[in-house]
C-alpha cells in the first residue's frame, strides 16, 4: 500500500526542486507539467483531439504551446474547451502512473492542486513556501516574462497563505538545505505513520 503526497505552491516557490528531493528520498514522483508535456508530444494523447478543435495550433505533429497561449488570448471558451481535452488525459497518465508506481510514497507535482480539487485524492499535501517579494524576485530573474504576466499568474493561482493552511506540511525554500531537511523529516514522519497503520 503506497501513501499519496500531493506537493503544490505558487510559480516560483521551487517546486519543482524540492520535488527532486522527495525522489532523491526513494519517493517515486509525478509531474503534472511534465505529463502535459508528454500528451502534447509527437503521438502523445491531446495531439489529435486539440487538432479536432484547433487545427492551428499542431505544428509538425506536436501541440505548439505557443499558439496555444495564442488561441486562449484571443478565443472566448477556448481554454475551457482545451482544459476538457487536457484534463481527462492527465488524471488517466496520473492514474496509469499510480497503478504501475511500486515506491512506497508516491509525490504528485501539481501546481493547481487545490484548484482543480485533486487535494481530496490525496492522503496528505505539502506546500511549497517563501515570502511574496522573494518569489517575485525569483521569477523576474529567469528572464522568461513580463512583470504583468507573472501578476497575471499570481491572480489565477489560490494565494500562498491559504494553499499553506489547507496543507499538512509546509516547506520553506529559503535555502536549499532548509528544504532538503524539511523534506527529509516529513518522509521520516510519513513512512513512521506507514509502519503503524
């Protein structure tokens, strides 16, 4: 029997660092970004319907990310309409990878965890967390967007403070090792409570 780790925080909080944590601790990890990427891949799943509903956005065989973004932009309902093609075929990738999965704890990536209501397939969730100037400083560094589309983000996702109080755990990313024995100490605690059940 294997025990559900949802890990959820806003852009920029190191999420997908300290998901590399939890498998450097034998943990087997899911990515819900990365799922998406498989779908949209040469022969991946979404391709051929969302070539159905927008033939422009398939480029060489792959769903272009770019025209995708695109199309949200400038057509009403196609987002919905993308998100009913996409989202089936993440949870049956996420429910094919909890089938086949044998570590014991098994982490699930999912930046819109509370969101989408995932959190209630989850037998705990933990977030990731730092202080709002530090995540701003931490995105506008990477270089890849504006100031108003990093707001436009922040306002689509739950705000921090909440996603902390619905979660078990918290992880603060100030510094790598901080994070490293956050996670340490909350495998320990889970893999504790597995050995009682």
């Amino acid at each position: 029997m294997s025990f559900a780790l949802g890990l959820t925080g806003s852009i920029g909080m190191g999420k997908s660092t300290t998901a590399q944590m939890f498998a450097d601790e034998g943990c087997a990890l899911w990515d819900a970004d990365a799922a998406v990427h498989r779908l949209y891949a040469r022969d991946g799943a979404a391709v051929e319907p969302i070539s159905v509903a927008f033939p422009s956005a398939i480029k060489d065989g792959v769903v272009s990310r770019t025209v995708l973004k695109q199309i949200i932009a400038e057509t009403p309902g196609a987002l919905k309409t993308i998100e009913s093609i996409v989202h089936p075929l993440v949870a049956a990738d996420r429910s094919a990878f909890r089938q086949s999965a044998t570590a014991d704890i098994l982490v699930f990536d999912i930046p819109l965890l509370f969101e989408t209501g995932g959190d209630a397939a989850m037998d705990a969730v933990a977030c990731v967390s730092i202080p709002a100037d530090e995540q701003k400083r931490r995105v506008m560094k990477r270089g890849t967007m504006t100031e108003a589309q990093f707001e436009q983000i922040r306002t689509k996702q739950m705000p921090n403070d909440e996603k902390c109080a619905r979660s078990d755990f918290v992880i603060v990313t100030d510094t790598l090792d901080h994070a490293r024995a956050q996670v340490h100490d909350i495998v320990g605690q889970i893999r504790a409570g597995m050995k009682d059940a």
